[in-house]
C-alpha cells in the first residue's frame, strides 16, 4: 500500500513541475502545474482549497506523482502533453475532445480543390477555420464551391474525364479536366477563394472590381457579369457579419463564465475587422481556477486547432509564459493581454456573454434531461433514474439480408461509441419476434459474462415484441432486468385520431401508459427508439448495397477477389465505383477498356432494367 497522501506530499520537491493524482488502479484523475510542487499539493490536502471537486479528488487519489522541470514554461507544455495522454477525469475537455472542422487547400497541387478535414497537418497547404459546428463548415464550402468556380471531383475522376461534366454547364467549374482553362486562370480563382476564406475581404472586392472592369472593356460581357454575380454575393456575405473597427485586423478574444465546478468558454474572432461567429466550450467537473483554465484551454487549442492570431485578448490576466509558447507556434509575436478600456473589452463582453448564453442553454436542457430519467424511472419502477439506456431494431428488405441494431444512452444522451450492430444469423425471412429474441439472446449472454446490464431496455415495439422479450429475460433467468416497450398508435391513427401520441408499453399493467406529446420522458424515449431504428436501416442499406455489389462483380468474369479490392482501394467506395463511368473504370488497375465496359453494364443493369 503506498504512504498516506500527507506523507507523499511532505517528501515532494519544491521545484516547479507537474503533479499528477492517481486512484487505486493507477488511473490518472488529475493534472496541474506549480511553481512549488509541495507548497501546491499541500493546498488541496490542507483544506486550503475551496474549489467543489477537490474534496472528490482527495477521496478517490491514493498517490501523488509529480514531474520536476526547469521552468514555468516547460511546466504548462508537460501540463498539455500529459493531459493529451491520460484525459484525465477532472481536467478540462474541449468540447468533449472533438476536432472542429478546417477547410483545407494545397495550392502546391496541380489543379488544387477545397475538402473539410478535422486535424490541420503540417503540410504546406492552407488551412482555414475552425469552424464551430460542421453545418457552418459546410454552408462556408458550398458558398465557396458555389461561388469560385474550381474542381471538386477527386484526382481518379479528373484524370480520366474526356469530357466536362454537368457543373462546367452549370458554370460552378472551369473544367481544367479538359484543359478548358489555363494554370493561371484557375490559379487566379484559387487566390480569390484564399482570400475570401482568410477574411480579406477587402481586398478580395478590390480585385473582383478589377477583374470585372477589365472583362467588360474588353467586351467579354457574360464573364464580367459572372464577375458582378460574385461581388454582389461576397457583398452579401459580409453584410450579415458585424464591423468591429478596420484597424483591430486579426485578434481573438476570450470569455470565461462559471458557476462553481462547470461553465463555459468561448472565442470570438476578429479577422479583417470583422466579428466572426464564436465558438464555444463547455466544461463540467474542472478544479482549476479561472486562470488556470484559460491557460490550459488557450494552451490546448492554438496547438491543436488554430494558429494563434497576433493579439490575444484575455478577461483576466494569464502568466507571461503562455505569449512565449504562442509566439513559438506562430513564428511571430503574440501578445496576451487583459484589456481595461474601449473596443478590446468590449469583445471580451461580447465572448462572455456567449459563454453564459451556451451555458444557459446547456445546463437548461440537462434539466429537462434530470426530469426526463426521473419520469422514466418513476414509470418503469426503477430505483433511480436509469443512466445506461439500450434500445434494440431491426431491419430487412423482404426478408433478405436481416441486421438489427443496438444503440445506448448515457444520462439521456447517446453514446455512439457503445453503439452494436448485428448481422442476424438464425432467422429466416421478416420475423420480427425471432429476430429480437436473437439479439438479445446475444446481447445479455455477453452481458452475463462482462456483468455490464442496462438500466433500462426499451423495446421498439407494442405487447407482442415485449413478450418476446420477456421470454428471452425469463430463459436466461434475468426477470430482474427492467424492459418496456414504446408502441405507436396506428391502431388509433386508422380510427382518424391524428394527434394520438406513442405508448409506454408495461409488463405488469395491461393498459399502455399515454404521455402529452410533448412530455420530456416521451420525448427521450422516442428520441432512443429513433436512434436504434435509424441505426438499423442505415446498416441494412449498408449491407444490401455491399452484397449486390459483391454480387454483381462476382457475376463478372475476369473479376476476381483481388481486383475487387483493387477496384474499392481505388475509388475509396462503392457507391463511388457504381458513379463511374467507363473511362474512370478503365483506370483501376486491372482493368482494360473491354472490361470496364462489361462492367459497367453490369453494375448498371437493374436500373435500365423496364
């Protein structure tokens, strides 16, 4: 058994360093920086420290770890890789640990194109963003595909077009796939897009007017007012974002709110003067001061996610030491300061009152979530509000290729990494009864063996399909296990009652429970029953349009099992083998013109089919 915490702490140093909490298992709980290791453990098992958590923390740690270091500086870079590392329990996690998306260009590339990635590499193209949701991600892109007119095919597809395609007609590319444009031409469309994602904005509009001038002097009119279609749109653009001042150029500014051990924080961008949308952080459980924090979560992100802009503005101010690390990754000067006066703080208001906005917003929606499991809990009779939730579907295409899914919530949310989907091995033709009873035959069996059961399994389905299981339960000797069903009223819909609402279905009560349709507990409920049947069809259509694609090249001769892989290795999919056409097909390795046309045919033969 190691010493006693008290005893730990009195042998560590009092260099700066690292200090790490560990439980009995060796988990990491914690870790924090200090300019004097003792001095800072001594805090926390001296009372000494108010914060929420840290009693939590003393409880469960039983050792304490610490990694001596030089200097503050090289504290808050071993402070982020080990956090990287371990992830531990009580530290900060930026937006549960999920890469914001980037939209990413190599001009390097022959004909370069934009594409949406989540980690920006060291690797010479441009990279712009983060962009706080992947929808605004995505309405950015299709602007930019909409508006500068370059390839978005892949590099198989352009190599092997005789022909332009339907967007060339649609003017939405200039068709370098059949040299319908020049290098310079396409290059001069790529710089326009570049500096309308990098919010030069100004400048961009300056060369648009340019551009459009001269194609109109020299009469090339259906090109100039292509040219005007754009300005008016970049024009458009920049009307619905909010001028801070043309002189702040490029800064981020950062807001904190919290309440107790949970909270938010928030970025607001400012690039060519312009306000740009925030992002926001949530954070629950964090021991750390307000400062602390920020360092860490300014630390994390400029590393990971952004580039540093060359002004940081800050709510409080941040040891010296983080402007070096920043300075370091830009490879210019970064200043990190807490302004006292004028515009600066007030985009440091602007950011805090997102944070406390998202925060509202948040910690709203976990009390409707808090009221949802009680209601639940309180209907199945459980003993507390379920915190693991199972719900089981299936799915098949008149019997044939039968798959079932199992989709799990935690604290009312879904948990996509504890998802299952299952290939139905036993039953023949559309039994739904036989099908459930399968999956959670194979389901509770692994349970048994693991003994990691549900709170709560919900059955999708009315009294039939939770007979179904509840004999499965009874088999197995598991009548312990909570189960319901949630029936939809297509009964009471035939009768013309439109507004009827789905039921609660219960073992021991004869009639189903009805809710409002717009009860939280309903509402949760349906959303599992959702998840588990929306699982189920994308897995189903998964899996037909696998086994006649299989089919229909197993049908082909000359196709063997190698030049299948060779075909999907090659276009990365096989819906995307089933968009080419013959020339693209001719590509893949091992294939020849004869070939690709037979095949071609084959793939395309039920849909020109009368």
């Amino acid at each position: 058994m190691p010493p006693a915490l008290d005893e730990q702490a009195d042998a560590l140093p009092t260099e700066p360093g690292v200090y790490l909490w560990k439980d009995a298992d060796g988990v990491v709980l914690y870790v924090g920086k200090a300019n004097n290791l003792r001095a800072r453990v001594k805090q926390y098992l001296g009372g000494h420290d108010g914060r929420y958590m840290v009693p939590f923390l003393v409880h469960h740690a039983v050792r304490i770890e610490t990694i001596p270091v030089h200097s503050e500086k090289e504290a808050l870079l071993l402070e982020n890789s080990l956090i990287k590392q371990h992830r531990p329990r009580y530290n900060i996690k930026l937006r549960d640990d999920k890469s914001f998306l980037h939209v990413r260009i190599d001009p390097r590339a022959e004909w370069p194109r934009f594409s949406l990635v989540r980690r920006p590499k060291d690797d010479g193209a441009k990279y712009f963003g983060p962009y706080h949701s992947a929808s605004t991600a995505r309405r950015t892109l299709q602007f930019v595909q909409r508006s500068f007119p370059l390839r978005t095919c892949s590099d198989a597809v352009l190599a092997s077009r005789k022909k332009p395609c339907l967007l060339y007609q649609l003017h939405r590319c200039v068709a370098p796939c059949v040299d319908l444009c020049t290098k310079d031409a396409y290059d001069e469309v790529m710089e326009d897009a570049v500096l309308f994602l990098g919010g030069k904005d100004r400048e961009l509009q300056a060369r648009l007017t340019v551009q459009m001038t001269v194609l109109a002097e020299e009469e090339r009119y259906e090109e100039a007012a292509r040219v005007r279609d754009l300005l008016l749109a970049v024009r458009t653009s920049l009307d619905r974002q909010v001028v801070a001042d043309v002189k702040m150029g490029e800064r981020d500014a950062w807001g904190l709110h919290r309440e107790g051990d949970r909270g938010a924080i928030s970025c607001l961008p400012v690039r060519g003067g312009l306000v740009r949308e925030p992002m926001v952080f949530p954070f629950a459980g964090e021991l750390g001061e307000s400062a602390e924090i920020l360092t860490a979560t300014l630390n994390r992100w400029y590393r990971e996610e952004g580039t540093a802009p060359p002004e940081v503005l800050v709510p409080e101010a941040l040891p010296d030491v983080l402007g070096e690390i920043l300075s370091e990754l830009r490879g210019s000067a970064v200043r990190v300061h807490a302004p006292q006066r004028g515009d600066k703080i007030r985009l440091i208001t602007i950011a805090t009152s997102a944070a406390q906005t998202r925060f509202a917003v948040d910690h709203g929606e976990e009390e409707r979530l808090h009221r949802a499991l009680d209601a639940i809990a309180e209907i199945a009779q459980l003993p507390g509000p379920p915190t693991r939730i199972e719900c089981y579907d299936n799915s098949n295409l008149l019997g044939t290729d039968p798959v079932a899914s199992q989709v799990v919530f935690i604290d009312g949310k879904p948990s996509r990494k504890d998802y299952r989907r299952y290939n139905v091995k036993t039953v023949v033709g559309a039994d739904d009864y036989a099908t459930m009873r399968e999956i959670l035959l194979r389901r509770l069996k692994r349970a048994m063996e693991s003994g990691e059961f549900p709170d709560l399994i919900v059955v999708d389905g009315g009294r039939g399909q939770l007979n179904s299981a509840l004999a499965v339960l009874t088999e197995l000797g598991l009548e312990h296990q909570p189960v319901i069903g949630l029936s939809k009223p297509r009964t009471e819909r035939k009768a013309g009652d439109r507004d009827a609402v789905d039921k609660i279905v219960l073992p021991w009560e004869s009639e189903p429970v009805v809710l409002r349709y717009d009860d939280p507990a309903l509402r949760l409920l349906q959303h599992v029953r959702d998840e588990a049947h929306d699982t189920a069809v994308g897995f189903h259509r998964k899996t037909r349009s696998k086994r006649q694609f299989t089919s229909a090249l197993e049908e082909m001769p000359g196709v063997g099992p190698a030049r299948r892989k060779a075909l999907l290795i090659h276009f990365g999919s096989m819906s995307a083998v089933r968009a080419a056409d013959v020339a693209a097909l001719e590509t893949a390795p091992g294939m020849g013109r004869k070939l690709a046309e037979k095949l071609w045919a084959s793939l395309h033969k039920p849909a020109s089919a009368p």
